[in-house]
C-alpha cells in the first residue's frame, strides 16, 4: 500500500489502511462490478460504509436519492450482508440524468445542464433501468423507484429510515429536510445530519407518515413550491 492516498481530488499523508482491509475491498468489488469499471472513489465509499454501518445500529429502511448503476449502495449491501438485515434499501432516480426542473439558479450558473450533458453523453449516467435491476437481483429488499424526486418520494412505503444518501449532483432536490416537512413524505423528527456535501445520515431513526391524504395534497404542490 502507498504511504500517500491520491485519489478523486483528495492527497492525504495519513491513514488509509482500509485500503487494504479484505472485508472493505470485497465491498468495493461489489461496487465496482455494479458499475463495470473503477471509479476511484475509495475514500468516499469507505466514508460511505462507515456512515451505513453506523445507521444499521439503528431499525429503518435505508434509501439513496440518485442511485445511478449503483455503486454505494451495492458497496453498501454487500458489506452489510443486506439479505440477513431483513431491511429494505429504497433506490431512487430518473434514469435519465438530473430532471432541469429542479435545478436552481446557482446550479445553473456552476454549469448543472453542461455537467448533465456530459454525464449522459460520456455513458456515466445510465439511462436503461434494466442493467440496474440486474444488478441488484441479488437482493430481494430492494425497491427500485424510477423518476424525479421529489415526486416519486410518496412511493416510499417505509414507516422507518435509518440511512439516506442524497447524491444527485444538483442542490434543490436534496434540500429533502424542509421538503420533506413541507409535503406528503416527512420525518417526524429533524435528524439528519450531513457528513460530505453529498451524504447526509440520520442519526436517529426517523418514523415516516405517507398517509394517501397527504400523498394527494402534499407532493402535487411541489413544482410550484419553490420555497425549499
Ligand atoms: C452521481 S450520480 C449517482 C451515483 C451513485 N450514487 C453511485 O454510487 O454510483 C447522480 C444520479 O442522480 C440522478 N438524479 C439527478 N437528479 C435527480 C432527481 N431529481 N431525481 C432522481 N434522480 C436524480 C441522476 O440520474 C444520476 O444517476
């Protein structure tokens, strides 16, 4: 193993044995095979590991908002054995790269629509679902949601969260705290906390109500409900 990790923008001198750490580099594998290539993204998956090892101390369902050929979260259930945990991991996205409707005037102005382009155009985002379910046949808690957040959250059928992770490389869709209380899928308590700009962990379980009348009167609003 190098003295130096360098990798994905980060140049560090200091620990990084899990990059030798057989149960670490199984779960990386994993992630790896989902996607079909390396990404160099050790260090954020480790991170990712440790953020969803800590959430399993916790009951709830696990979910990641933009899931793409799934990466983190085969990395995830692979560590974690997912079949023995008796959960269910919920994985959301468009398939079909960042919706423009909910990208903000900031996002606009740091490029989002070029990024999106070039995401799509290089092959990086897929836009078929099927590989994806295939990938994931393996485990059989797990609930793949095809579409925009925040309009498919009311899909989300679980009354318990213990982990989320929101990567989908543009802000106002991930700003799902103050959505989430405003509209049909809401925490009943505020605990999320963010450990990198793109994974934010609940630090307690949070109980979820999705009742059909908030369904209806909730999530319709939303396009037009700018205020998040
Ligand atoms: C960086 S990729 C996700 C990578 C993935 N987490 C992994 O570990 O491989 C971002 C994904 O977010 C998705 N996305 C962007 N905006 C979305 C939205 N409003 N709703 C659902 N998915 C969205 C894109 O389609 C893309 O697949």
């Amino acid at each position: 193993m190098s003295n130096v990790y360098d990798q994905d923008g980060l140049r560090s001198i200091h620990n990084h044995e899990f990059m030798s750490d057989p149960a670490f580099l199984a779960a990386y594998g994993r992630g790896i095979q989902a996607v079909g290539g390396g990404y160099g993204w050790h260090w954020r998956v480790y991170t990712g590991l440790w953020a969803a090892a800590t959430a399993a101390k916790l009951p709830g369902d696990f979910i990641e908002f933009g899931v793409n050929r799934g990466f983190l979260s085969s990395a995830i259930m692979q560590f974690l054995d997912w079949n023995a945990t008796g959960r269910t991991f919920y994985l959301l996205d468009t398939f079909t790269g960042v919706d423009l409707r909910y990208v903000s005037a900031e996002d606009l102005a740091k490029g989002v629509v070029e990024q999106n382009e070039k995401m799509i155009k290089s092959g990086f985002y897929t836009l078929d679902v099927e590989p994806v379910r295939r990938n994931f046949a393996e485990w059989p808690n797990v609930r793949i949601i095809v579409g925009p957040v925040p309009e498919t959250l009311p899909q989300i059928d679980s009354r318990m969260v213990a982990f989320v992770h929101i990567d989908m490389n543009c802000a106002p869709p991930r700003s799902l705290r103050p959505n989430m209380s405003g509209t049909s899928w809401y925490p009943e308590q505020s605990c999320f906390s963010m450990t990198t700009p793109m994974t934010a962990i609940v630090l307690k379980s949070l109980r979820l109500t999705n009742s059909p009348a908030r369904r209806t009167s909730g999530c319709c609003r939303y396009p037009l409900d700018r205020g998040w």
